[in-house]
C-alpha cells in the first residue's frame, strides 16, 4: 500500500516554519529518512492478550532512522513495515520514497518523516508525513483515518456497508472498509466470505458477525439510546463495535 490515506490528508508548507534539528552527526548535504510507527488504541480499549509485533524490512523495530548521501539516492527506496502474530502477517504497508507527498514541494529536500500507526486489531495506518528543505517544513496528515468510517462513506452500490474485513482467521485480524452486505439478519448464526480485499461476513447492513451470530454493529464511545452501550471487538478495529443488550444482540 503506497500511503492510500494521504488522499484524506492535507499538506501544508511555508517559510516561517522552521524544521526540527535534523539528528547528530548527519553530514551537511545529506538526506535523513525517519519512520515511526506508533501504538494508536483508544484509552479505554482493553489490551489485547496477545499485541501483534512490528516489523520493519523483516526486523522487529518501531522506527527506522537512515541517512542517504542525498535525496536523489534515496528516491525510490521501499520500506515495507508489517504487523505479525507469530508467523502471520496480520497487515502489510509499503512506503516509497519518491515524489509524491510532501517531497514534491521541494526541490532537494534534506529530510523526511513518515509515521504510521498500529492497532492490535491487525491494521496499520497512515498518520503523517513530514519533509524539509532548508528553513522551510510541509506536513501531510492522514490521521490515522480507516478506510470508512460508517456505512455512508461506501459510495458504491455493490458494497453498501463499512464494516470489518479479516485479513486473517487464526489469530483473527481486520480493518475497516466498504463491503457487501449479506442476507443474514440479527441473531441469524454467520460465517466469513472470502475475498482477495479481505474477508467480510454475510450480515446485513448495520450487523456484524461475531462468535458466529450477527449482532448489532455500534460505534463505541458514541452516544446510541437503542444500544445500552457499544462494546469493542477483539480483533476489530476501535471504530467498530458491538451491543451488549440481549434485546439488541
């Protein structure tokens, strides 16, 4: 994934932002690469019993800090940072040093930050993305932003519903994003269906499979009168959750 969100990011560049001190010891002339990659679960999200681990380039790390002799040696370096549990790849981001973004704004830009963030949920996202020449900054930010956010951001009539897909079973992992909705109804039993974007269940629209059953899907921390409340999923993302109520199960 070459940073997708930074459609939903913003760039913003002037003369009268001064960039932070670039590390100790980099040679005058050079081009720093920075990549973070952050823990973002909400507060009140119970830790997960088994955290997927980071891995960037194959190595468990959370950052990576590289100097090239300049920028023009580092345009097109990849760096491929991945989410595993064990031996599973939960989720896959690829970044590429290149021309797009921020970099773009500058002529010959001496450093660039790229940050990422990781949910136990499985999913990795872009967060944002900082490039420097000289006195003057551009940041890009995505916001760590989902795929979808509810059921009116899916535009497409073949995939009404923004919901999780499983990118893995066992241990089960997901992200947001559009899907099509099933013919299951609340409290019907459910199963997954593959697909190569990622696995989604055959609920309804508004529904989410979990333990085999469809349950009324709800955002938690959100205000919902008819829920009793919006409980987090393990192994779905924090935007997405479900009702404890038997009435609404």
């Amino acid at each position: 994934m070459r940073r997708l969100a930074w459609i939903l990011g913003v760039c913003a560049c002037g003369d009268d932002v001064r960039p932070e001190p670039d590390a100790p010891g980099v040679p005058p002339g050079s081009f720093q690469y920075l990549l973070r990659v952050t823990p973002s679960e909400p507060p009140d999200r119970p830790p997960a019993a088994a955290p997927a681990k980071v891995y960037i380039d194959g190595v468990a790390r959370t950052a990576l800090d590289l100097v090239y002799p300049d920028e023009g040696t580092a345009l097109g370096e990849r760096h491929v940072v991945e989410l595993r549990a064990g031996a599973a790849v939960l989720a896959s981001y690829e970044l590429v040093i290149d021309r797009e973004g921020c970099l773009d704004r500058f002529d010959r830009a001496s450093l660039l930050q790229q940050d990422l963030c990781a949910f136990d949920s499985g999913d990795l996202r872009f967060a944002s993305e900082r490039a420097a020449e000289g006195e003057r900054v551009c940041y890009g930010d995505g916001f760590c932003f989902p795929r979808c956010f509810d059921d009116s951001s899916c535009a497409s009539p073949a995939e009404p519903r923004c919901t999780s897909r499983a990118t893995s079973e066992a241990p089960f992992a997901s992200h947001l994003a559009c899907a099509p909705a099933g013919p299951r109804a609340l409290g019907e039993s459910c199963a997954l269906v593959a697909d190569p974007a990622g696995a989604y269940d055959d609920c309804a629209l508004g529904l989410l499979c979990v333990a085999g059953a469809c349950r009324r899907a709800c955002r938690p921390r959100s205000s919902d009168p008819g829920c009793n409340g919006c409980t987090y999923v393990p192994g779905h993302a924090p935007e997405i959750g479900v009702c404890p109520s038997p009435a609404t199960r």
